[in-house]
C-alpha cells in the first residue's frame, strides 16, 4: 500500500512538471454571441487579479476587437471613416472572450514562409509537438517579427441603437505590408465554434509595435525569418 501511494505522488509529480504553464479559460461562445444580441458575458475588469493576462474577443455589442497582451487590456476601434484606434481601458465588456495567463515563455526562432492561417496552425502543432507540449490542451502563443502581408478586420456595431453603427458595414479591413509587431494567439482543438473558427485551431490577433493598432488576422503571408515563436515555458524547466 505504501509503495501504490508512492507511485501515484511520484506520478502526480510527473504529470505536474510537465504540465503547461496558463490554463486557457472562456466566457460566451463565437457561434451563441449573435443569437442573444452579442449580449455581454465577461466583465473585463475581474481579469485584473492576473498580471500576466492574455485573451482575445470582441469587444462590447461588435463594436471593437479587444486583445490583452501581457496584462494590459488594448481595445482597437474603427471610426465611421474607417480610421483605426486604440484605446486601454478594463472598463469594458465582451459577448465571448478567451483568456490565459502566462508567467514564462519559451522562445523558438522561426525559418520558412507561411501561406496562410491554415499553416500558421500548422506551424505551431508542428514546434508543440517536437518540444513534448500536449496539444490536447489549449494554449496561448505569440510571434514576434515583421509581417510581409496581413488582412485583418475590426468588428463594428449590427444595430443602430450601438453607438458606430454604420449601414451596411459589419467590420472593417486593413491590409498590412512589411509591418512590425506581435501575433497574440491561443491554439485550441476543442475551441472550434467556441473561440477559435470552425475550420481552424487558432484564433489570432495582430498588435503592432506602436501600440496603435490591434485587429482580428483574416489572412497572413510572410517569411518568417527573423521571427520567434513564443510557447508558455513547462513547468518542467
């Protein structure tokens, strides 16, 4: 009996140094939001307890993108003429958000192309794997680096009765060229519909290096090198 209970603390041990730092959490869904009225389902300003916060969602009633980066809360907005902004603010709220905290990263340096989102989800199963990451489990990244091409969108309101409401618009996009910044993502293969798309593992937003812009990445090709990839350190190190 004393050697069965030794075994499970050594195995309890063992899974816990190899765990993932940051426990992937959600509030609302991608594919409910629009059947109650993007009503709220976070409050962003509980999420101020964790200093290390990252998360993705948008923002309000569709009236923005919101993307946390290492504990700080970036809104981005588009104006009536399409002019994007930043806003920090933990005053706001999201019909669906996904969220994480990470105390450590581990640092990849990146070679190759990627010719789409679709490899971008590729890319990282692949380097998780190779470094003994369990994929079964959602997590968040990062890369940093300049980005040959981007398309991303900032949502806008569906109803006049939403302060940015323009008929006719439900987003607006930008096209990115040869742009320095940050990709902030979560991988997940049971987020589908949930926070991520339904034909994708990955839900990623791009910051740049001036903090005046953050959107939802639609579609990216680039040449990766020069670029890191940045997987939450194991506990195991």
């Amino acid at each position: 009996m004393k050697k069965f209970n030794l075994l499970i603390l050594f195995l309890l041990f063992t899974i816990s140094s190899f765990a993932q730092h940051g426990v992937v959490k959600s509030a609302g869904a991608m594919s409910e939001m629009g059947k109650t009225g993007f009503a709220p389902n976070i409050s962003l300003d509980t999420l101020q307890k964790y200093p290390r916060v990252f998360g993705l969602g948008p923002l309000g009633k569709m009236q923005g993108e919101i993307t946390f980066v290492d504990g700080v809360p970036y809104s981005g907005f588009a104006d009536l003429d399409g002019n994007a902004f930043i806003q920090e603010n933990w005053d706001i709220h999201a019909p669906f958000f996904v969220y994480g905290e990470v105390d450590a990263w581990e640092a990849f340096s990146l070679s190759g192309k990627l010719e789409d989102i679709f490899a971008l989800d590729k890319l990282v199963e692949d380097i998780a794997k190779q470094n003994g990451y369990d994929l079964n489990q959602p997590l968040f990244f990062k890369i940093e680096g300049v980005f040959d091409q981007m398309i991303t969108h900032i949502v806008t309101p569906r109803s006049p009765d939403v302060e940015g409401y323009k008929p006719g618009r439900n987003q607006e996009n930008y096209e990115h060229s040869n742009e320095k910044g940050e990709l902030i993502a979560v991988y997940s293969k049971e987020g589908r519909r949930i926070y991520t798309h339904h034909d994708t593992n990955v839900h990623a937003h791009f910051i740049n290096t001036e903090k005046n812009f953050t959107g939802h990445i639609d579609k990216l090709k680039t040449n990766l090198s020069g670029s890191t990839l940045y997987l939450p350190q194991r506990k195991n190190k």
